[in-house]
C-alpha cells in the first residue's frame, strides 16, 4: 500500500510556496496550503494533481493560525512535513529612519508567526509515523547588512529558534532543518518597497537571482533525504552572490 504522505506549506500563494507545493506534490504528498489569498491558493490547488486542503489565515494571527490548524480534519492531521515558508520584508531603512510598524510586521510575520504556526502543528508532526520541520531563513539571519537591522534580526531569530526545536524535538526523531536562501526574485522586494516597481526592479538588475524553484528544490533535497539523515542548516546563494551584501552585479 502506498505510504500517504501530507506536507503543511505556508505562503503558499506565491514564490518559494508555491514552487515548494509544485516539489512536493511531484512526490506524491497531499498539500495543506496556507495563506492569505484564497484565490491564489485555489489556482494551485487546481494544477497540483495531488489532494489539497486550503487554509486562510495570516500567521501573525495567532488565534486565526490555532483555530484553522486545529479545525482541520482527522484525516488532515497525519502531517509529516512542515514548510514554515510565510514571512516578509518592509522597508530598507536605518535605524534611525525606520518606521515601527515596519518592526512589526517583520518581528510579527517573520518570528512570531513562524513559533504559532510550529507550535500548532507539532501535536500532528508528533503522533505523525515520522515529521520533518523545515523553516525558511535567509542569509541575512548569519550577517546583518546595512538598513536591514530589523529584517535581519528577525530572520537570525529563526536560525537560533531552528536549532533550539532540533535540541527538543531530538529525542522524538522529528528532524529539524532551516534553509538560508540569498537573493530570490520573488514577490519579495515588492512587499519590501510597498508596491514600487521601478524601486524593486533594482534588487535584481545585473545579476542572475535565484528563482523560487532552485529554493524548492533544495528543499526538496532536504525532504527527501533518508530519514536518517538532517540535513540540519543548507545556505542557498546565486553564483554572483558572496555574502549578505556582496553581489557582483554586470554594469
């Protein structure tokens, strides 16, 4: 009989989300897909060929991320593998300069949604025959770059608390793995600069960025290792990409 296998993505409706969701159901796993715009996630739902359970929340919502997860069928619970993909960047600014509700959002989406979404999920990965945690960091979570304290912060919160849930979760045999993407052309820089192209036009120009699909299929990589193998922490950058902040661009 063929094992069933069920994957939990968040920020599902675009960029490394929806690629992920593409990976994964490739493989044969059912998809919860989460996110905030339900049409975009019942477009996926409608190409994957896979069964799919769509839920709409935004993670900063902590009581909307426990209520849905926990609203889920008996026969959705069976999760194995959890994508903590949702998180955003706003604004590109100093400290002094920084608008607070940008801090927010980021600490909130970035940090916090990530821990509820984890904490909701975990009962499931538990009674699960096996699960496997997969949070989504950023090169900027292993060094800070300039205007980016806060974003950078809230993604180096997710390394440490990555790697404190490994310690927890290691007597269960629950693996535990964060990826550390570089510059991705994604949605991202449109979040960040709040709907200005021509500014988010910039991050990429000159170089050949990642695409969400190179993302997830490393995270794939990661999923489908033998169970006997974390692939524990895996930094992911463009060739032309040095560090945080070092990117050869062609002029």
């Amino acid at each position: 009989m063929k094992e069933k296998k069920i994957a939990l993505i968040t920020g599902a409706s675009s960029g490394i989300g929806w690629s992920t969701a593409l990976a994964l159901a490739e493989k044969g796993y059912d998809l919860i897909l989460c996110g905030r715009r339900s049409e975009r996630l019942q477009q996926l739902a409608d190409v994957v060929k896979v069964e799919t359970r769509q839920l709409i929340f935004d993670v900063r919502d902590k009581r909307a991320v426990l209520e849905a997860i926990e609203g889920l069928p008996k026969q959705w619970k069976a999760i194995n593998v959890l994508v903590n993909n949702a998180g955003n960047a706003h604004g590109l600014d100093t400290v002094q300069e920084a608008n607070l509700d940008d801090w927010d959002a980021m600490i909130d989406g970035n940090v916090k949604g990530l821990m509820y979404v984890t904490k909701a999920v975990l009962p499931f990965l538990r009674e699960s025959s096996w699960g496997h945690i997969i949070n989504v960091g950023s090169i900027a979570g292993k060094e800070p770059y300039p205007k980016g304290s806060v974003y950078c912060a809230s993604k180096a919160a997710v390394q440490y608390f990555t790697d404190g849930l490994r310690l927890d979760l290691n007597p269960e045999g629950i693996r535990v793995s964060a990826i550390h993407p570089g510059l991705v052309e994604t949605e991202f820089s449109m979040v960040r600069f709040k709907g200005d192209a021509d500014r988010s036009k910039t991050v990429y120009q000159g170089v050949e960025a990642l695409r969400a699909d190179d993302v997830a299929d490393a995270i794939l990589y990661m999923v489908e290792a033998p169970r006997a193998v974390t692939i524990a922490d895996l930094v992911i950058l463009p060739t032309r990409q040095a560090s945080a902040y070092i990117i050869n661009r062609e002029h």
